[in-house]
C-alpha cells in the first residue's frame, strides 16, 4: 500500500482508539457526534450534495458543525459522517468544505479522496471485515450475498461503500461489484432484512447543543424571543408549549 493509505489507515484506527473503540467494532454514528460535540443538523439537500463541515475557533475553543443530507441513505450517511471526521480533526488548515462523499476520485480534489479513503477505513474495519466472512466464502469473489447482508448490517453502510471496500482488500473484482450494486432492496428483503438502511430519513434531526446555545442567546439578550422560538421550530419543537407552566409528567402521575 501507499504511504498516504498507510496513514490515512493509522488515523481512523487513531480515531477508534481516541474515541474508545476497538479494531473491530461498530461505530455508533450519533453517539461519536455526540461525544465530540459535533453540532449535526439533518436537511433535505440536492442528490449531489452529500454534506459540508465547518470548524471555527470561538475564544480559544474549537466549535465543529456538520450538515447532512436527510434525503441520502441511511447508510450513506454514515459514511458521509465519517468522511467529514477527517476534515474536521485531521485535514490541515481546515476551515470548511463542502461534500460529495464516496466518489473516491483519485482525479479530483485530493483532500476528497482522502476523507473517503479515510471514512471507507474507519467504517469499515479491515480485520471487523475479515472476521465476518465464512472460511468457505475466503476467496475472492466468493462472498454471498447474505454474507454481504451482515456486514453492512454490522457495519451501517450501504452496498456501494462495502463493495468498495471488499475491492479495496482485494477480495472482489469489478465485475463482482458491478453484479451486486444493483436490486439491492429486493435482495435484502428476500433474506429477511430490513430496508431501513437503504431508505433516506433523519430529516430535520439535530444532534448536539444547538438548543442549549439558542436558549442562553436568548436568556443573555443577544436573539430575541421570536428569534428563539423560531430556532426551536427548526429543532421540531412544538413552541406552543414552551411557556406552558402545567408539567405533563405530573399531571399524569
């Protein structure tokens, strides 16, 4: 491998070990946002915009922003989640950027490549992948689809991320890959699992202090009120019960 996959390999096994992980586990996307303080917001965007991220320094401390599209899969997502980790702790001189996740394109901008590259890793464990793949399906192009079925279950990625992965390790070509990226929904349903991670969803969600920021803006005087019930409707919060002094869990015990 190059030197430059080496390291971005090292830096999502670095990212695990930061954030308590093993070499072979899961991520828990929105527990990791949380974690880190990541402000996420959830919109529905145009299909060619995967996401973008903002670091900024506020008196001296590092506040980081992301937003995703709502209208991607879930497991797309996921993936375009992990991509914006790397511009956020590990890009140089990183401010802000805007994403088309998973292109993997060694032509285009190269901090894109390196964020996918680095994402396809951190998602998608080396050995986490080994171990999940029957001794008998061990050779290349001989995985099924159940078996694909469980990682990306496992895993929380969609098809086209874990397909680039397996060709990455070199256990699949680009004719295999070409014949499982397609009825991927059917497939999945005829062994039994879900769809829910090929389905688009999130919308509208936030993760991190986004209400707590608007309230002390407003406590502090620096939004107004209207201004701070409209930043609440943003977070799906019905406003009409902001100020309603009756408290629903005492009424009901």
């Amino acid at each position: 491998m190059s030197k430059r996959v080496d390291n971005l390999e090292y830096l999502a096994k670095k990212f695990r070990e930061e954030n308590f992980l093993n070499e072979k586990e899961p991520i828990r996307i929105k527990s990791i946002l949380q974690r880190n303080n990541i402000l996420t917001v959830y919109r529905p965007l145009s299909s060619d915009f995967s996401g973008m991220s903002i670091k900024i320094d506020v008196g001296g401390a590092c506040k980081r922003f992301m937003l995703i599209n709502s209208e991607h899969s879930i497991g797309k997502q996921h993936f375009t989640i992990c991509h914006e980790f790397y511009h956020l702790f590990y890009q140089e001189d990183f401010s802000a950027a805007v994403s088309s996740s998973g292109k993997f394109d060694k032509q285009g901008n190269p901090e894109e490549y390196n964020a996918d590259l680095f994402a396809s890793f951190l998602l998608l464990p080396h050995w986490g992948v080994w171990e999940m793949i029957p001794e008998k399906e061990n050779a290349k192009n001989k995985i099924s689809i159940a078996t694909l079925l469980l990682i990306e279950h496992y895993y929380s990625c969609s098809r086209s991320i874990l397909l680039h992965r397996l060709l990455n390790m070199g256990l699949i070509d680009d004719e295999y890959k070409a014949m499982y990226s397609t009825n991927i929904k059917s497939g999945a349903r005829k062994l039994g699992f879900s769809t829910d991670l090929y389905e688009k969803g999130n919308e509208n969600v936030v993760i991190g202090d986004y209400g707590t920021l608007a309230y002390n803006a407003w406590e502090k005087g620096i939004v107004s009120e209207s201004s701070y019930l409209s930043l609440l409707e943003d977070l799906g919060v019905d406003i009409s019960k902001i100020f309603d002094t009756e408290s629903e869990d005492e009424s009901t015990q």
